[in-house]
C-alpha cells in the first residue's frame, strides 16, 4: 500500500515555522472585536457549604457585563463526560479546591478581577474528608451527600491466586505510594466563547476531544448540538489535562449571557489548583514465583484517591488493574481496585492512564524478586515475558507481542547491560553507580467494547492541492503531520499539497479524542479509505488519457508515473480534468478499531487489544551525601508498530521521558487538608533540559493486525510508562535499597540511607 | 492585582520621598522579578509603586585594589561576569550566576536579590493569614515545611532567608549601604538581617522608608566559595547554601568563615571549628561541616538539611581551597 514518499520520512510538521517564531496562534492570542475577559471564582476552603451568595456589587460595577452564578445557567449544571457528576458553578457546597462558585465577563483583566473581588459570599468552612483510608470508614461522613465515598470498589480474577500462592518458591510483597502529579502543559486550559447571529455558539477550545467539547457545551446551554460548534486553535500541550472539558463550557456560558465574545484562559496557579492530577495510588502487591524465576500469582489491591467527583476515575482505575500483570505470562493474578471519594484534588486522565502507577509497582515487585532468586533482571523478564500468541491474564491473545523480547534485547545490548560494571560501581567514596530496567506494555485505542472510530473528509480541487477535515485535536502531538503525511502519500501529491484543517466541528466528521494513543490508527487509516476513491478517479482519467492500463499507473510527488516513469502529466492535470469528467475528488473515510467477536475468553471489561510495548534502561548515579539522583544514561526501545513520522515518534519518547523522569525524581503536588501548597512552577519541580540526559533511542517497526492496513500502533504514552520504575532498579543497584514511594527525592533516598549507610558496591 | 500609581523618580531622594512610614503601601521596583509575583497574588497591595529604573546612582561596579563597591542596581548576570569579582570573589560570582535563569538574572538586581520577600508557600497564598500578614500563626511550624528552617529554635515564624547571595557577602565582611530620611548609613551585612515575627518587620533592618543604595566589599584575598544543594540545575532554590571565605599561609587555612543560607530566617553565621590552623582535605572540611550542623533544630521535615549543611560546608571549603571535586564524577 505504502511504498514511499512522505510517509516514514523525517518531516516538518506543517505549521511549525509559525509555532516557534510565535506567529500560531493559541488560545490566549486570540482576540474579537468586542470581546471581554472571563475569570471565575474560588473558594478559599477545600470544604464549605454557601451560606450567602450575592454578586449584586459585581453586576454594579462599570464595565462588568456579565456575572453568573449556578441560578444563570439555562441548561444543566454539571459536566464531566462519562458521569457528569460535577457543577460548572457550585449550588450550595464546595467540595474542593477547585470548585468553581461564580463566573464574570468584564471589558478587562483588572475589572473582571474587581469584579470577582465585590462578589459577597458567605462560606461555612466544614471539616473535610482528606484521608482516603479514613474516608472508607463506617462513619467517616460523606463527602458528597447521598453518595457513598466508595466510588468503586471491584475485584478482577483469573485462575487460583490462593494455590498459586501456597506453591511458590518465592514471594514478595510490598506497599507502594505514588503522589498527584501535575500536567504542566505549556499552554494552560483556555476557551474564547462567541455567539452567532443565529443565537448558537462558536467556542475555540484548548481540548483534546471537540466533538465531545460540542456536546458538553450544548447541555450547559440547553442548545441542541447543532447549534454549538468547537474549533481547535493551535494547542500547548494537554497529556490527558485537557481530555476533560474544563473552561471552555464557562466561556461558553459567559459568551451566550454577555451576547459578546469572552475568552476565558485559567492562570497558571488556578490552572494547578482546579484541573485534574494523575492519581495517587496506595498499592499492596504480592507477587510470587517458582524456584528458577517463573511468575506464579499476582495478587494486588489498590486505593485510590479521587477527589470529589467521578472524572475519568473509574476508567483510570480499570486500565491501572488491566496492566498491573506487566507484559508477562501469570495464570493466576487477582486485583482488587477500590476508588475513594474525598475533598482533595480532583484527580484523571494524565499520559498512560492508569499504567504508569501498575509499571511502578510491577516492574519494582520484578526487580526485588530478581534479587530474591539472585537472578539478573533482564534473565527474569525474557523468562516471563509475552510474546505473539500469549494468552494474557485477561484473556486477551496478543497478536503482535515480539517486541517485548526484542526491545528488551536492544535495549540490554545499547546500555551494554552485560558489560555495564566495567563503567565503576564507585568513581568516587561518595558515589554509586548502578543500572535498572522496566519494560512495559500499554494499549492503544478505547478497548473492546467501547466506541473506537473516526471519519475524516478529504478534498482534491482542481489545481492538485487537497484539504483534509479532521476531527482529531493536535495539541502538539503531531497528529496534523501524520495525516497531511498520508494523505500526500495516498494521493501521490507532495505533503506541502494537503492542507489539514485544525479540528472544527462544523466542518470535521467526529473522530473521537485525542487520547488513548489512538488517533494515528483510526485517523489514519481513515485518511487510508478516503483517497482511495478519489485516487480511482485521477487513474480512471490518467488511464483514458494515456490509453495506459490502470495496474501500470502510480501518481507520485505530484506526478502520474507510467511503469516507473514520470510522465508530463501532473495530479493537478488529471484533477482538473477529473472535475470536468465529474469524476468524484472528494470523499469520506471512516473506520473503526473492530475487535473480532471470536475471543469469548476476553474477561477484562474494555481490554485493549493493541499493545504499544518498550524497554528503558537507566544509568545512575547517585550522592551518597545528598541523596540526589543523576540519570546519566537512559536508552529507551519503543515499538511503534509502522512509523509514519519518525521525528514525531522519537519526540513522543523524548518527552515521554522528560515527564517520566520528573515524576520518578521530584514531581509531587503536596496538598494538606485539601489545599495544594505548591501551585506553582517554583515548587512543582519538573525536569529541564540540564537534568535530562541525552536519550539514547531506537524504534522498532513491528506492523500492528488489527490496526491494518496501517498497522501503526500510536506512541503517546509508552514513553513516560517504564521510566520511573527502570530509575527506581537502577537506584535499588546503586545502593541496595528498594524504594517504595514516588517520587524518589533526595530526601527520601537519603532516609533509605539512613536505613542502612551506602553500602559497598557488590 | 491591585491598581496602584507608578513612579518614576530621578534620585534616590525622590524616591524615598515617595516611601512610606509603614510597610504595605509603597514599594520599591527594581528588577520586578518578586514584587509582581507577590502582587499579582494579591500578597503585596501597595498603593505606590516607586521604580528604581531611572535613578541615577544605583548602577556600576567600582572595583580598585582596596575595595569592590556594587550598585544596588546592578544585575545578577553583570555580577556573575564581572571580571574582578570573578577574580576576587569567585563565590559571589558563582552565586550570581546560579539565581534562576538568564531571563531572571538579567532583571534581577543586587538590591532585590538582598531584600526580596521570603518564599513561604503560606505567607505566599493570599487566603493564609499567617503571622507575618497579621495573623495569629505561623502554618509552617506545624504543617508543610520542608523548604523551611533548620536552625527553627526559637522563632515564631520559621521561613529561611532567600537571598543566595547574602550568605557569601557576609563571609566577604561587606557591608551594606542605607539611604533613609537620615541620610546614609553602613551597616556591615551580617547585621543587616532580621527575622520577622509580624507585618511590621521585613526580613531586613530597613525601615520602610529606607532602601539600599550600594555594597562594598573588602579586597583581602580571601579564599571564598558558595555551594548549593538544590534539586534541579537550573530555575531552582536551593535546599541549602553554604558560603566560606579564609586566609591561607603555608597550606594552612586561617580565619574561617561559614555563612549558612536557606537553613534559618536569616542567613545563618555558623562556628568554623576543627579547621583552622589546618589544611583544607576531605576530613577537616568533614569536621567543619558537622560542626557547623551542630546545634540546628529542625521543624518535623527539615531533618535532611542537617545532612545537607555537613555536604555544603564540607564542598563549599573544598572548592575555595582549589581541591578536587570528588562529587563530580
């Protein structure tokens, strides 16, 4: 199908010329005649119920056009996209942080914040309900009234944990914590509402999900979807952040209220303070194995802390539960997966979902049983691991799984995992070198069960340029690229030909989010079906023209191609006369991820059936006097099943873990009673470019089945997954001690110290 | 942020005409890297502010064999680069040139970097009335505090002082130069900070309607160094900061001084014991910084800074002395 051209080339993304010399334009750049600043207002208690609420002074002052509260809102007053369980504007009780209570559309910045300022609200502070463990509890008090602070509570089994158990050799057994960890997009959430002359709605959105956006908005506004529309400017990152709606809605809202445009953008603290965090999880593991390493039983629990309302919790928690068996072959595994309301931060969708907090706990019980049997960690892994045909412990058949072994392999024969003592355990009295691996796996797509499709419209005009409509946001991920790379490869046109329109949805069939490393498989096979008809017309005409057979014909680089040969005529050529003919050049692709029907053994509710899988290993070394860690070296082994852009791919690693190290060695929101102290980039320590080490990459090609004809298997999130726990082995063999609890500070590798001073390398 | 009227004045006179008797209402501008944080956050609300970008007078480095006297307008990055400073006081310019970034260091004044505002996340959220804001409790003495003091005994409000290049002028004996209503004073540095208990004290001496104008440095070809723990290389405070300057003669340091930054609400003037009279090796630097730890009292998360304070003394010695980096590997 794919021969050559733009696809698999190293290629500019289109629009990042204009990206890094500031000329794109994002949200917050946005501007309208008219148009007015939006902001809302907070509390200042985790918890509180709304004694008085009077936004009369605000609605007084001059330059103030609108001021809402929940009483304003025409449609419904909760969102959220699976359970729509929480206020765009608070009724009577906040119960976090970041529970918006009101909302003010002002000519400008300081009079929006005068107006916030003037509203009178009287708040009863409450206790709040903090403590997951504590919440779970007979008599703790409900967090929200009438519900029950266990959001969820399941337990998943497969085979006989309990004899498993009671046969192994070996078990270990350990307790891991891992913290809310903060996105840090560049761009923070933003929206700018405008009201049509029709009374409908236009909002350009920073999101990752337009079309949902679209039906999020309509409820708010009681407007039928039909009259809402959603437009993606360019977008600064999102890494799950922007999976859920956020301010968008409240600019919407705004817009319709002040009959003018209003662009809302949060700030970077409120940004930190109300958006949903990566999930901390609280995870007793036991894992147990035969005498010569073979993995028996996994048996797991898991608590987790999600705030108030429902966000992608449930979601999060089943994929954390569907990978915490690793890419390995256990028969038996049992995870019981208990979700807890509470009054603290929101918490959902971040970058893999769930899987980095199982990769922490089961590429950690890997290492610590490595150490147990006194076998090597890559000996253990290659022992257990998947491999095309495995039946997985939730009865998923991996189709293509060759590159777990294989990218365990590269990955050992970079890092010269055999040679890698030769380097010295000790350069210095006070430093310890030591290596660690992960390797992983993560599904793409929605899983079984699950509505998993996009559509995409494409256009050729008659001078050979092409349009393509896609519903899929680019928050920078680069899925604009990919299409334009395929549709000109599909087409045979140059890619600077094909014109990808940023998601609009008065424009753009619905392609679902941009989530789940899914977009590169169902919208671009999608681009796939669309060319073919209009590519059938070109050669229909080219063949009449040339009187040359069809199956000797390829259009390339713009260019009709006769047995190999470039010949005079151009695409441009036969689409004007396509057009004159009436031939079609425009057309519509859809597909869907479809399942095959005949795998009734899959017992995990929405399992993934594609799987991204990868190795990273770290060199590190560490301060004995400080506790600080420096990664020194990192390779990491990605397969991306068929790159279609290989610059996009190896940037999706390098970011990956960027973010990866970061939440391995120093990012961690602290929040006392509710309240996040550090919601700022000053205390939220992430990783710059000096404290990153020059990666060391490879990517291996190993076409995906049920994504064909494509075969790409997406690659946002593999890369942040391994890092943690490969830093995590890497300390453990630097200085002999297991670390439990991200992320690992210097502070806490030194009390590991404490525990038992840097011992003397083996 | 509050709406307030902006100044512009010529001399340091008129600027301090335009300052106030209590604190709150007027302040100074230098570089802006921290007072239009604090002001956007609702923490400052002056009703003044009064630039310091057209005063004449501020800005300069003069430096003769004698002394080196720096503008209290003077840039970190012009600091950092400086050639005699680079030469005579080399942690000067290595502290200089850790603060933040390049954009920071380019706004960023002498001045600013001496009285900026502490970094307590409480006294930083606008809806926490700590002490320091009038409030009737420090939050930090019993809740987060592990960016805060280690030497905590007997204050009530435990921020450490933030100024990274304090802690290296007070082991240069520099002093300090005020201008107020009374006209000038000196003041040598190591007196010319204080730890606040409520909002009407600063983390300095200055009176509120006071500012400093200059400082000058002694040249006494002291051997000087600064070390910093921190938990990233760049855009970063540090955990802790340990500044040392000595004399040498034969291989033997004499005259030790060890200033302690971030460990304390003022920069913490340690006692250098078991080195003097000795050479500089990894074991009497050792010695120095467990002493120089001695005596901290740490809040319920600080405890690591005592650690932290033993490695910073011990590297900071090590690096004036000229000797091997052993943590570098």
């Amino acid at each position: 199908m794919i021969d050559s051209g733009a696809v698999g080339r190293w290629v500019s993304a289109p629009g990042a010329y204009d990206i890094v010399t500031g000329k794109a334009r994002y949200c917050p750049d946005l501007d309208f005649p008219g148009m007015l600043i939006g902001k809302l207002l907070y509390s200042p208690h985790a918890r509180a119920c709304i004694r008085r609420l009077d936004v009369t002074a605000a609605r007084m002052i001059p330059g103030v056009i609108a001021v809402l509260t929940h009483a304003d809102i025409p449609g419904e007053n909760s969102y959220l996209y699976a359970e729509p369980d929480q206020p765009l504007l608070v009724v009577d009780e906040v119960r976090f942080q970041g529970d918006a209570v009101a909302a003010v559309a002002a000519i400008d910045e300081q009079t929006a914040d005068a107006a916030l300022r003037a509203i009178d609200v009287e708040y009863q502070a409450l206790d709040g309900i903090f403590d997951p463990l504590a919440a779970m509890q007979a008599g703790a008090g409900q967090v929200v009234a009438g519900k029950d602070n266990i959001m969820m509570h399941k337990t998943y089994r497969t085979g006989d944990v309990a004899a498993a158990l009671a046969s192994a050799h070996v078990i270990v057994e350990n307790t891991y914590r891992t913290q809310w960890a903060e996105h840090a997009f560049l761009e923070t959430e933003g929206g700018v509402g405008l009201v049509d002359a029709d009374g409908g709605v236009t909002v350009y959105s920073s999101c990752q999900a337009p079309h949902r956006d679209r039906m999020q908005i309509a409820r708010a506004l009681g407007l039928p979807e039909s009259r809402v529309r959603v437009i993606t400017p360019y977008i600064g990152g999102a890494f799950g952040g922007k999976d859920e709606a956020h301010v968008q809605i409240h600019a919407a809202l705004l817009a319709h209220a002040a009959r003018r445009p209003v662009r809302l953008i949060r700030g970077r603290r409120e940004s930190i303070l109300t958006h949903v965090k990566r999930h901390p999880f609280i995870v007793h593991c036991i894992t147990a194995a035969t005498r010569d390493g073979r993995l028996l039983a996994v048996k797991a629990r898991a608590i987790v802390d999600a705030g108030p309302y429902s966000n992608a919790t449930h979601e999060v928690l089943n994929k954390f539960g569907e990978f915490i068996g690793g890419p390995y072959t256990v028969k038996n595994l049992e995870i019981e997966k208990i979700a807890v309301r509470t009054n603290n931060p929101i918490t959902g969708a971040f970058r893999g979902f769930g899987a980095p907090q199982a990769a922490f706990v089961y590429e950690s019980q890997m290492d610590d049983l490595a150490r147990k049997l006194g076998m090597d960690p890559l000996e253990i892994r290659l022992l257990n691991g998947v491999d095309t045909g495995t039946r997985m412990y939730t009865g998923v058949v991996v189709r293509e799984g060759k590159a777990m072994k294989a990218s365990l392999r590269r990955a050992a024969e970079m890092m010269g995992w055999q040679q890698r003592g030769e380097l010295g355990r000790q350069p210095a009295t006070h430093l310890r070198r030591g290596w660690g691996m992960a390797t992983i796996l993560k599904g793409s797509g929605m899983g079984r069960g699950l509505p998993d499709h996009a559509a995409v419209l494409l256009e050729m005009h008659r001078d050979g340029s092409v349009v393509l409509q896609s519903g899929a946001a680019d928050m920078g991920q680069g899925i604009v690229t990919v299409l334009a790379q395929l549709a000109a490869e599909s087409l045979g046109v140059e890619m600077s030909s094909v014109h990808v329109v940023r998601a609009d949805t008065a424009q753009a069939p619905d392609a679902g989010a941009s989530c789940a490393s899914r977009q590169v498989m169902v919208s671009g096979n999608a681009v796939l079906r669309a060319a073919v008809p209009i590519r059938d017309s070109l050669l229909q005409v080219a063949a009449e023209k040339t009187g040359v057979a069809r199956d000797r014909l390829v259009l390339h680089g713009g260019r009709l191609h006769v047995d190999g040969q470039a010949h005079d005529l151009t695409v441009a050529e036969l689409a004007r006369r396509a057009l004159f003919r009436g031939y079609p050049l425009q057309s519509e692709g859809r597909y869907e991820l479809e399942y095959p029907a005949d795998a009734p053994e899959v017992t995990y509710r929405y399992s993934q059936e594609v799987f991204q899988f990868c190795t990273q290993i770290a060199q590190v070394l560490v301060d004995c006097e400080t506790g600080q860690v420096a990664v020194e070296r990192l390779v990491a082994v990605h397969d991306a099943g068929k790159m279609i852009n290989p610059g996009g791919v190896y940037g999706q690693i390098e970011g990956g873990v960027a973010q990866g190290i970061g939440y391995a060695l120093t990012e961690e929101l602290r929040v006392t009673e509710g309240h996040t102290l550090n919601a700022s980039l000053e205390n939220y320590v992430i990783p710059m470019a000096l404290d990153i080490p020059e990666l060391e990459m490879d990517v291996l090609e190993m076409p995906e089945p049920l994504g064909a004809p494509l075969g790409a298997k997406g690659i946002a999130e593999s890369p942040i997954i391994p890092t943690a726990p490969a830093i995590r082995n890497a300390i453990l063999d630097a200085i002999g001690r297991p670390l439990y609890q991200l992320p690992m500070t210097a502070e806490r590798v030194l009390s590991a110290l404490d525990a038992a001073p840097c011992a003397d390398p083996a | 942020m509050k709406n307030f009227t902006y100044y512009r004045p010529t001399s340091v006179d008129q600027a301090l005409a335009l300052l106030d008797t209590r604190w709150g209402t007027a302040e100074l501008l230098a570089g802006g890297t921290d007072l239009h944080d604090l002001q956007k956050e609702y923490v400052a609300q002056p009703s003044r502010v009064v630039s310091l970008g057209g005063v004449n007078g501020l800005g300069g480095i003069a430096a003769n064999d004698r002394e080196v006297r720096i503008g209290a307008g003077v840039k970190l990055a012009e600091i950092a680069a400086h050639a005699a400073i680079r030469k005579h006081f080399p942690g000067l310019a290595s502290a200089a040139g850790d603060v933040g970034g390049p954009q920071i260091r380019n706004m960023g004044t002498l001045g600013g970097n001496l009285c900026q505002r502490n970094r307590c996340w409480y006294f930083r959220d606008e809806h926490t009335n700590c002490l320091l804001k009038g409030g009737q409790r420090c939050f930090a003495l019993e809740g987060e505090n592990r960016y805060h003091a280690a030497f905590a005994q007997g204050h009530r409000c435990v921020i450490v002082n933030p100024s990274t290049l304090a802690p290296v002028l007070i082991a240069l004996d520099a002093t300090v130069e005020v201008q107020g209503p009374r006209g000038r004073n000196n003041v040598e540095l190591a007196k010319f900070f204080r730890a606040p208990t409520g909002p009407t004290e600063r983390e300095t001496i200055l009176a509120p309607n006071e500012m400093v104008t200059s400082v000058t440095i002694p040249v006494r070809g002291l051997a000087n160094a600064s070390y910093e723990v921190r938990q990233k290389q760049s855009y970063d405070w540090p955990l802790v900061q340990a500044a040392v300057s000595f004399t040498r003669q034969d291989g033997k340091v004499n005259a030790v001084k060890i200033v302690l930054g971030h460990v304390a609400p003022t920069p913490q003037v340690a006692e250098a014991r078991g080195i003097a009279g000795r050479a500089v090796t990894e074991d009497t630097a050792a010695a120095a910084g467990r002493a120089a730890a001695e005596g901290a009292k740490p809040l319920s998360q600080t405890g690591y800074k005592i650690r932290l304070i033993e490695v910073a003394v011990k590297r900071a010695l090590l690096i004036a002395a000229g000797q091997k980096r052993y943590w570098e590997a």
